[in-house]
C-alpha cells in the first residue's frame, strides 16, 4: 500500500473503531499513548532492578514470581535493549538513552558466538536499534562482527543458515522457521559494509525456505532439517509444537514476519505473496480466538482450553501493519485492520500489565516451549520487544501519517 492510501485506511480505521460500541471505543491514539506509558514504566522498574546484577538480561517469571535472567548468550539478549530504544525514540530522556546503553553493551560478547544463529535477534534489536537512533560507529562495528560470525553457520552446498548444532543423531542440519529473523541483520550489514554475499545468503536462505518450510495450506513447519550431501530436506519435525503437522502459533508468527521484511529488503513479489499466504492462513483460522490473540500451538485438541501465547499476537500485529504499508492490493486494509484489533486486545487489563506488577515485564500469557514444560503462560521479553514495536509501527504509519 502506498503511503498516500494510508491516510484513508487510517481514518477507516479509527471510524470503525470509534462506532463499534465495544472496547474499541477508546480512540487509537489513547491506546497506543497508554501503551507506551505502561511499556516505559515496567522497562525502567525493570532496569533499575537489573542494573546491579552484572550482566543479567530478563526474560521471564518464574513459578514462584522470580525474576528469571539471562546472560548475553541466550537468544533472548537482545529483546530488553531492544524495548528501551523503541522507547528512547518514542520519547528521548537521559534515562532511557543510559538504560538502553547499559544493556545493549551487556549483549556485545554475542559477537563472537558461531554457535547460534541467533544474532540477528541478539545484535539487531540491540545494537541495530542503538545505530539507528544514535548513528554511534562502535555500535555498526560491533555488528559486522557479529555478522561475520553468524554467515560461519552457512552452507553454500545447503544455501541456508543452520539454526541448530544440537540434536544431531536426528537432524542432519535443523533449520526453524524462526530462523527468517535474522535476515534483517544480513540484508542490512550487506547495505552498509557493500559485502553483497551476505545478501545473497538471506536470499538463498530465504528461496529455499519458501521451498520447503510450508504446508499446501500455507502453514510453517518448525524445523526442516536438510540432508547435506543432496541438499534437499530429509526430514520436517516440530521442537516447539504440538506435533510435527501442527501449526505452532509463534513459528507461523515468524514466517509472516519474516516473509513481510524480506520483501521490503528485496522487493521480489514472492516474498510478498507468501506473506500474504501467510497471512491468510492465520486471519481466516477457524481457532483463531475472537480477541486475536492465538492459543499457543492452532491444533491443540484441548482448544479453547490452552495457554495463549500473547508474543504470537505481538509479532502478528507488527508484521501486519507492516504488511498493510508494503502491500498493493485491496487486502492491505484488513491487514491493518486486524493488526488494530491485536493491539487493542494486547493493550487491555488481560495482557497489558498493571503498571509495578509482572515483574516489569509489559505482557502477560506468551507461552515460551509448552512441550519442553518451560515458560507457560508467563511474560517473555520478546512478547515485549514485538509489542512496542508494533505500537511504534501504528503510531509512525498512521497516527503520525508518515514513514521516518
Ligand atoms: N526462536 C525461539 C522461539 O520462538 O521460541
């Protein structure tokens, strides 16, 4: 959708809205303005109670309501540093520019990890989001570094990124639908250095993801895992879902995402048109809950009694606003539309925290790894990070009416 459309969309929407004689009374600007208050006072509870712990980035509650922490190494580093820059540029104090100094420089030693390939995550939402808003050299430096180590974990005889050294005896070279993420970081190291091999990995990578990963319904496998003498998939599992057939709600979350960026990176129609496959598969699921907030895995039998899983929801709406601006067909509306309703629902007393609860955390109800019994119905850092996104998205397309 080209941005002189948006105005139009953008009043549909707050008419719609605005007449519903539902929540949706609340104008959307109020919603997005009362979101990012309650997001900046649990970020800076939350920083002041980590600042003295060397290191600790949060992640979660525990059971009994602990904090639980991690350090640069988990794939969840980058998400708070994340948050406090959306923030900061939301609006700019010396306290949230310090705060999101301070944890972004707690995820650099990630730079010289080559065993994950999740440093687009770690690094991009972090230090990428730091270069944006602060243009500071140090911070492109410490990127290209991290993104010299994860081109390591490519195969050019495979054409994709190996998510997984793990798990061997089972798969040959794992590669999860979460792994489109990353591809933001290449594309955009291969811009600012001019190495175009790094954009001809997140293709690569992209294409023969596109090949392999999906359904004829369009829905995501989690983990293809590929034979690396022929190069072609030998085996399709989940990790996080239900079970190897299912639709596991984050992994179809990535792959709208990731398909949505990859077309702004490339323009290349494909991307588009998965991405509205996607899309399309999600928007008209018959399990889709009525506030759009996706029970954790779309095939669960105990449906509608299973965790939600409120990062789903938050990575969804993202990529749908997104979606909406990039997209030039009629659907562009009701992906925006439906992002609408996302972020309302995320907005409300059921998944917004109380502002000094939730352990700082901003959401509620994101299921982490139901199978693996870790993080059920709990707060998560990225459920966070992908909201405030999201907030940041409709507040720049349409309430403010323009791109940066
Ligand atoms: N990338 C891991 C997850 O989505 O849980």
């Amino acid at each position: 959708m080209k941005f002189h459309n948006l105005t139009a969309v953008s009043l549909w929407v707050l008419m719609l809205f605005s007449c519903s004689g539902t929540a949706g009374d609340e104008p959307l600007r109020d919603v997005v303005e009362r979101g990012y208050d309650v997001a900046t006072r649990q970020a800076l509870m939350m920083a002041r109670e980590l600042e003295p712990l060397e290191g600790a980035l949060p992640r979660t509650v525990e059971e009994d309501g602990t904090l639980a922490t991690a350090e640069y190494h988990a794939w969840i580093s980058g998400f708070f540093p994340g948050v406090l820059w959306y923030l900061y540029e939301h609006a700019p104090s010396d306290e949230l520019k310090s705060y999101a100094e301070l944890y972004t420089a707690r995820v650099e030693p990630a730079k010289n990890q080559t065993n994950t390939h999740d440093l687009g995550f770690m690094l991009y939402c972090s230090f990428g989001n730091g270069y944006r808003l602060t243009g500071n050299p140090r911070y492109l430096e410490v990127m290209e570094t991290g993104a010299r180590s994860l081109t390591t974990r490519y195969d050019p005889g495979v054409g994709l990124i190996r998510s997984w050294d793990s798990f061997r005896e089972q798969w040959q070279y794992a590669v999860i639908i979460d792994n489109m993420m990353n591809l933001e970081f290449l594309s955009f190291i291969a811009r600012e250095t001019g190495r175009d091999e790094y954009m001809e990995m997140a293709v690569s990578h992209a294409d023969k993801t596109l090949e392999h990963h999906f359904r004829p319904d369009n829905s995501s496998f989690h983990v293809v895992s590929y034979d690396t003498v022929t190069g072609l998939p030998h085996v399709k599992n989940t990790h996080q879902g239900l079970d190897d057939s299912s639709a596991w709600a984050r992994g179809q979350a990535w792959a709208l995402y990731g398909y949505t960026m990859m077309y702004r990176e490339t323009g290349d129609r494909a991307y588009l048109e998965k991405a509205r496959d996607v899309a399309a598969f999600l928007m008209s699921h018959p399990r889709m809950p009525e506030d759009l907030v996706p029970y954790w895995d779309f095939d669960d039998p105990g449906i509608p009694d299973v965790p939600r899983d409120a990062s789903s929801a938050a990575i969804m709406a993202s990529a749908l606003i997104e979606l909406s601006e990039l997209d030039d067909s009629p659907e562009a509306v009701r992906y925006l539309d439906y992002a609408v309703v996302q972020v309302r629902s995320l907005s409300s007393p059921g998944y917004l925290a109380e502002p000094g609860t939730n352990g700082g955390f901003i959401l509620k109800h994101s299921t982490g790894n139901l199978p693996g019994g870790s993080e059920i119905d709990v707060p998560l850092t990225y459920a966070d990070y992908y909201y405030v996104e999201a907030l940041g998205r409709l507040k720049k397309y349409i309430l403010t009416g323009g791109r940066e």
